[in-house]
C-alpha cells in the first residue's frame, strides 16, 4: 500500500516534468499506451478478460468517463497549477461520490457522510482562495482538475453498475487499451517535431509504467487480497506524498492554506466515504443462522 501511494503521489510530478517539453494529449497517449502494455500480460495470465467483451459498450463508455476526459483535463490543468496542489484535488473524488449519491446515484447520504460533504468543500474552497486565484489561468487549471476528480468518481459509480462480477484488472487493463485508441488521433496532433528533452521523456516512461500501470496492478491486488474499502486507504496517503514530491523536486511551495486544504480535503473525503467518525468501529455483518 505505501508502494501505491508513493507511485500515485509521483505520478502528477511525472505530469509536470512532461509538461516540459511534451504536449498534454501526447502525454496522455504516451501514459495510456505504457499502462495497456503492462496491464494487458497480467490480466491475460489472470483470465480477467473473461465477460468483457459482450460489455465493449460498456468498456468504451468507462474508458471515456473514467479514464480520457480525467487524464486530460489534469494534464491540461497542470499547466497551470502546481502538481502537489493537483494531488490534494484529486482526493476530493470521495466526495463528489457522495453528491453523487445525494442525487440518487447510490445509497442515501446523510449524517457523518453530508457532514464530510460540507468539510471537504470547505477545503477546495480555502484552496482557491489562497493558491489558486492568482490569475484566470489558475482558476481554470484548478476547475479542470475538480472536474477530472467528479469524472472519477462518475466513472466509479458506472464501474459499479456496469461490470459486477468482471475482474478489476480486466477492466482496468481493457479501459486503459481503449482509452490509449481513443486519445491517439489528439496525440498525433500534438506529437513532438523534436526529441524531448531527457527528463520529460524519462517522466512520461515513468508515468506510463510506473505511476499508472503497474500502481493499477497494485491497487487490484491489494482490492483482492485486503478488499476493496482497505485498498481505498491508498486514497488517502497520495496526496501527501504529491505535496512533498512538488517541493522537493520542482520547488513548489508547501503553503499553510495547501497543508489546510489537504487536512479538510482528506477529511471530508474519508467521513463522505465512511459514512462515521473515526473513532466509531466499522459495522461487522453477522452472518445468518440456520
């Protein structure tokens, strides 16, 4: 799980560094094509892709929502906005699941979930009034970001209903494939007339095996091995992990507003995702008698 978040956490780094001297739908493509290459050898061993291809729709869809729009609206936002920034939004997802779930997609919110709601958007909101207000430019990157986050959390809900009883990694490695087709005409436009530089191209590599590929194989095995709502905790150590990278390797500042921002983001992500407070155990099923 620490290996997940120190690969997640980079991975808006790895974005960065791209940025560089690489177009953002390039990189997109790039990162997508690495992911299928990686995903597709273990899914294929695992049998995963059994049920998948009566879903194609459905896979085409998710690959979509989940995977091309998300992608590119944080490699388009990071152009303007500071990578460690970026990671704490992105961990707003939990909490776009919850409104999602407020308006009828899922289970009923209410209590601890409303109240991590509210604390979440608290969040975002000290964000864009201390860091991201600086200009147009920042306000859109961080917009584009939120949105990416909202389409996760969209694509989660779609996943759920969609593929019940499909191998994640299955999934994962036929959207990954789909959406790196989807992606390649933009890609093609905005492919490099020049070599990238070393460091651009070494982060996308990186990116693409590392911060997406084999992080998603990760994350699917831990969801096998530990369950999905443990594998989640993941969500929450990243974006720490993104501030830290930002400050250390493309000195990025670590504000108290971003540090504030993180706290309330994290918080309100985990009461909308828990529906308790943490001190309250977790509900244990008992299992019927006979």
């Amino acid at each position: 799980m620490w290996t997940l978040a120190l690969l997640w956490g980079a991975s808006y780094l790895f974005i960065k560094l791209g940025l560089e001297t690489l177009e953002p739908a390039f990189i997109v493509f790039s990162r997508l094509a690495l992911a299928g290459l990686v995903l597709i050898p273990f899914a294929a061993r695992a049998g995963a892709f059994a049920g998948l291809r009566e879903r194609w729709r459905a896979v085409l869809v998710l690959a979509a929502v989940q995977v091309v729009v998300p992608f590119l609206l944080i490699t388009y936002g990071e152009e303007h906005v500071a990578s460690g920034l970026t990671g704490v939004l992105i961990a707003s997802a939990p909490i776009f699941t919850a409104l999602l779930a407020f308006a009828g997609f899922g289970p009923r919110v209410q209590g601890w979930s409303l109240g991590g709601v509210v604390v979440g958007i608290a969040g975002v909101l000290v964000l864009f009034a201390s860091d991201l207000t600086g200009s147009s430019d920042l306000v859109l990157g961080g917009a584009m970001i939120l949105v990416a986050s909202l389409g996760y959390s969209v694509g989660a809900v779609y996943l759920r209903a969609r593929f019940q009883g499909v191998a994640p990694l299955g999934v994962a490695a036929a959207s990954m494939s789909t959406a790196a087709v989807l992606t390649a005409p933009m890609a093609a436009l905005q492919a490099p007339a020049a070599l990238p530089s070393l460091t651009s191209g070494l982060a996308v590599v990186a990116l693409g095996v590392l911060g997406t590929g084999i992080a998603f194989g990760i994350f699917y095995v831990l969801i096998a091995d530990i369950g999905a709502a443990r594998a989640s905790v993941v969500a929450y150590l990243a974006p720490a992990f993104s501030l830290a990278y930002g400050a250390l390797f493309v000195d990025e500042p670590i504000t108290l507003s971003a540090i504030a921002g993180l706290v309330l983001i994290l918080s309100g992500s985990y009461l909308a995702a828990t529906g308790r407070a943490p001190w309250q155990r977790r509900p244990v099923a008992v299992p019927a008698t006979a």
